[in-house]
C-alpha cells in the first residue's frame, strides 16, 4: 500500500515536471499594442518541441471561450525555438481586449486589442522635444550655449558662428543635420497627411501650455530654424556639431564635461560641408560632395514653407525658408555627392553615400510650389540616377550607407508628376517591397529588414513605404507585410517585447535604455525607438559593449541576431533621434 501510493505521487510528480517543463519551453508571440480591425492579424507559438495539432483559444478579458484556431506549421525556425506554429486570426474585427491560451495548458499569451491605436505619435513628438539642444524643456535648463567654432569652411578656423538649437542625436549630444534634416521633414509630412491627428498642448520653447500651433508644427518649427543656421549664406552650409569626443560618460545637456580644447562645457566644433574626406584625427570621412544634406535640407525647407505658408503670423518665416531651399538646391547641384558625418576617436560615423534621392526629394517638393518646368526634369532625371537603389537591395549595408531608409523623392515626384512618372514611382517602390517580400518570406516573423546597427529603423521604414504604396495605388497588397513589420516592433518578436520605450502602456517595453536622463534621473522617456537587433557577427565587433546584468532575454535569444534591454548595449538599446521620427507617419495611420 505504501510502495504503491509513492509510485503514483512519483507518476504524478513527473506529469507535473512534464507540463511545467512544456511549458516554459513554449511561449505565444501576439503585437502587443493589438490590430486595426481592418488589417491582417496573426499570432505565432515558440515551441522547442514539436506539438501535435496546436489549438489557441481566443478568450476575452473575462475569460470567455469566444473561438478556437488550428495552427499551421510556420518554415524556417529561429533557435533556439525548433519550431512554430502561425495562427491568421484575420477574421476577428469586432473592438476589445482578448488573449489566446494555448488548448490543455495554462499557457497564455499577453493581452491585445483589436481597434483603433492611442495617439501615440505625440508621444513620439514628446520623445524628440526631450533632444532639444539649446533650451532643453525636459530639464528646463540651457546647454551647449557656445555652439560653435567653425572647421573645414571658408572662414578662418575656429571663428564663431551661431549653430544653437537643433536636437542631441541619440544618448550623447552630438548635432547633425544628416539625421535632423530628415527627422523634421518626417513631422512635416505626418502633418502635412494628417493635420487633423495632432494636438496642441505644448508651446514652441517646449513648455507645457497651448501656444495655437499643433505641437508637431512647433517641433518641426525648431528643427527648420536649426537648418536655416547651418546656413548662414547662400554659399555656406555646416552639417555636423561635436563628434564622438563627447563620450565621457552619461551627462545631462547643461552639465556637459566633454572638452574639446577649450575646456569642460564651452566650444564645440561646427564642421562645414566641403564635400571632402574630414575628420580631424586619424578616423576621416568619405565625401565627394554635398547634395546628400543640400537636397534634403532644401526638400524639408520647402515643405517648411508649404505648410507655414498656410498658417496666419508664419508668412514671412515661410519665404525664408523658401529662400533657403532653392540656394541649398542650387547647392547640390554644383557639389553632386554626399557629405558623411565625421568620427574622431573611433571607428563609427554615419555613412550615407547616396544623394540623387535627396535631390529628387528637393526638385519635386520645389516643383510644386513654383512649377518650373526644369525642377520636374530634375526630379525625374534624379529619379532614373537612384531607381531602386536602396539598403531594401542589398544583403548588408554599412552604418546608414543607404539613408533615409525610405525614398520620399519617389513619393513626392509620384505627386507632382504626370501618370508616366506615377506609373514609374509605384513601380520602384513596388521592386523594393517585393525584395524585402521575399527576404521576409524566409522568417516565421515575416520581417525582411537587414539585422544592422538600428534594424529597428528598417523595419519602421518598411512599414512607411507598404503605407505610403497604399496611398499611391490603392492596392492592399503589402498590408500583411506591413503589419508583420509593425508587429515585430511591438512585441511579435523572439523577446516578446516592444521596441518603443513606454509603448504600449502595461507591457514589456525597453526600460534600461542607453539615455542620460535614465542613467542619471531614472526617468523614463516614452515614445522613442530603440536600436533594436543586431545580427551576432557585428555585435561580437562592436566596441566596448558589456552588460551590467545578466541578460533578461538570454533563453529567447536567436543564434543569430540579439537585442539586450541593458543600458551598457548602445548598439541594440539606445534610442534614437530619426529613429523614432520613422514612426510618425505609420503611427499617425494606425491612429485612424
């Protein structure tokens, strides 16, 4: 009698170390900010065993059985999952909050919505406010008020020019108009498609207080004032303040110890776009010209004075940066190439070495303010140098080689061009999406973006040109692509984590982030995107990468790409500038 009641408390005991066992071995992926009603939905189980004919159980928050789906076997598994099972749940439209269990475990899956998103776009907004340099809202504090002395221009070196404002890149508080010329034509354009879809609670120093002007406009507002003082004079255009001799540890902007010669907190170097290789220690740049910043900055000025034109009290600062934008085209036009970004101690800078884009994106936004008949015979011959050329073709890219990571030259001729150049646009774009179609096809994730330093940034960008081919075609066939994308930035993932700081609310979301105000005041900035991914090979290189922690994610991660939540780990967890700008326009769409 006792021989046999151990015998069954050990059977028993072992059923019960099975199903545990099974349990934490499987896992339910779902995005967890939720799905419009209208788009594609779909879940994925991790499994590092095989399961036999897997049911999920939709329930609502109640824990009603309201459905059950049959999971498919899903191809080409990430390690250290074996395998994974989809589930298209497409056909649930009606609104509310729901979760799947997996049938005859306790296994479940995070909660999600089905509706409309939250206006997370302002938050977004609220994120690039906190980057402001010159005065910085978040601290209420001045910084780097000696911006700068001047290198590599046709002043003597060292003379003072006025290169204020503008916003810190990313943890440290570097300045460049590669990154700032993009992230404000991104506010420009959200609005610009949107208007309706923005607030105003904030006044244009960043404050809290209504002030008239949406709150999009005021921070898209700062960004073109930065770029009208990187350029002085019609034959003058800087691109880049400090360089990565501010990496002296975690600061806040007003307490800034870096040193560039002339003490801890005083001049910073403003580098003038020659179109030459710079740099001024042993790391130089690649350049061969300037059309690269020329041609965006003209682009985002123009939309700049579309908009503000449009706006009672803004016309004259409208027409000066129409002013500004045809002398920074012209500009491009005669330094055809690209200007880099500039490194001094170390290796890494950005590497932009495309520019018949921006200068596409220049010659039709001008087009249509003032149609001259040669700006859309540049736009179109601009349009025929890049083709499809972009990061989307290739296998690898370097650090923002291919930059911005979405064509807006093709979209902004595809307005303003006839129904050939439409034909051509759609088509270049549709080339791109098939490419990343295919790479995604490959992936239980359905994700196509290259796993480089800031892949975050790819896969936004690739939601951006699925949304904005809809607008050009009406056609809804990369919607499944679309929401894949967006999906693995919001938890459908291999870590079952946002990649958006405080986004969604209630869920796992980067937290240890690669910021000085986390560092030093613990506070936490909702609504930036983190770096994300990076595959295995480039991090094994990267510099002076360690973790202060043991590694939350370290049963999830995938043999071949990795994401840490650790501020230690700049090169997946550090939250960017432009980054987070790629969000708004597909934000502002989820928001509908």
């Amino acid at each position: 009698m006792v021989k046999g009641f151990k015998i069954t408390m050990l059977i028993i005991l072992f059923c019960i170390s099975c199903i545990v066992k099974a349990e934490v071995d499987v896992e339910i992926r779902v995005n967890l900010a939720g799905y419009l009603p209208n788009m594609p939905k779909k879940a994925l189980i991790l499994s590092k065993e095989a399961l036999t004919a897997p049911i999920l159980l939709l329930k609502n928050k109640s824990g009603d059985l309201l459905k059950t789906y049959a999971a498919i076997p899903s191809k080409d598994p990430w390690p250290p999952f074996s395998y994974y099972y989809m589930v298209d749940f497409t056909d649930l439209i009606d609104k509310g909050t729901y979760y799947f269990e997996l049938q005859n475990t306790a296994i479940v899956s995070k909660p999600f919505n089905i509706g409309s998103y939250p206006a997370w776009q302002e938050d977004v907004i609220g994120f690039i406010r906190t980057q402001r340099c010159g005065f910085n809202p978040h601290i209420k504090a001045y910084c780097h008020q000696k911006d700068g002395l001047s290198f590599f221009g046709i002043r003597p070196d060292s003379t003072q020019i006025d290169a204020t404002g503008g916003w810190h890149d990313a943890g440290d508080q570097l300045k460049y108009l590669i990154t700032g010329s993009n992230t404000t034509a991104r506010m420009l354009m959200a609005y610009q498609i949107n208007p309706k879809h923005f607030k105003d609670e904030f006044n244009d120093r960043g404050l809290k207080g209504a002030n008239g002007l949406p709150d999009i406009l005021d921070e898209a507002k700062w960004g073109l004032e930065w770029i009208l003082k990187l350029h002085p004079k019609p034959n003058e255009l800087y691109h880049q303040v400090a360089d990565d001799r501010d990496h002296r540890g975690f600061k806040l902007p007003n307490e800034d110890n870096a040193d560039y010669g002339w003490g801890p907190n005083s001049f910073r170097p403003v580098y003038f776009a020659t179109g030459k290789p710079q740099g001024l220690s042993k790391y130089k740049s690649q350049a061969m010209g300037v059309s690269n910043i020329a041609g965006r900055s003209s682009a985002t000025l123009a939309l700049g004075y579309e908009i503000f034109s449009n706006l009672k009290g803004y016309e004259t600062f409208a027409k000066t940066c129409l002013k500004a934008a045809k002398e920074l085209y012209k500009m491009g036009q005669e330094k055809e190439g690209y200007q880099q970004g500039n490194s001094f101690g170390a290796p890494y800078r950005y590497e932009e070495n495309t520019w018949a884009d921006d200068m596409e994106w220049a010659a039709a936004q001008l087009y249509k303010i003032s149609r001259k008949k040669n700006l859309l015979k540049d736009a179109r011959n601009y349009a025929t140098i890049i083709g499809t050329w972009s990061w989307m073709e290739r296998d690898t890219t370097n650090h923002y080689e291919m930059y911005p990571f979405v064509n807006m030259g093709h979209y902004a001729l595809w307005q303003v061009g006839s129904d050939q150049d439409k034909k051509q646009m759609i088509a270049y774009y549709k080339h791109n999406l098939d490419r990343i179609q295919k790479k995604a096809d490959e992936n239980p994730y359905g994700v196509g973006q290259l796993f480089v330093w800031c892949s975050n940034n790819l896969a936004a960008a690739v939601a951006t040109q699925c949304m904005l081919f809809e607008a050009m075609t009406g056609s809804k066939e990369y919607r499944p692509l679309m929401q894949d994308h967006v999906n693995w930035l919001l938890g459908l993932n291999p870590w079952g984590s946002s990649m958006i700081t405080g986004i969604p609310e209630h869920a796992d979301t980067p937290t240890d982030v690669h910021m000085p105000f986390w560092r030093i005041n613990k506070d936490t900035i909702k609504g930036s995107l983190v770096d994300g991914p990076i595959w295995s090979t480039i991090l094994k290189k990267m510099i002076a990468i360690e973790l202060s922690e043991p590694d939350e994610y370290l049963q999830l991660q995938p043999e071949h790409i990795k994401y840490r939540d650790d501020w230690m780990d700049y090169s997946t967890n550090e939250p960017t500038l432009d980054g987070s700008a790629e969000l708004l326009l597909i934000l502002t769409y989820l928001n509908e």
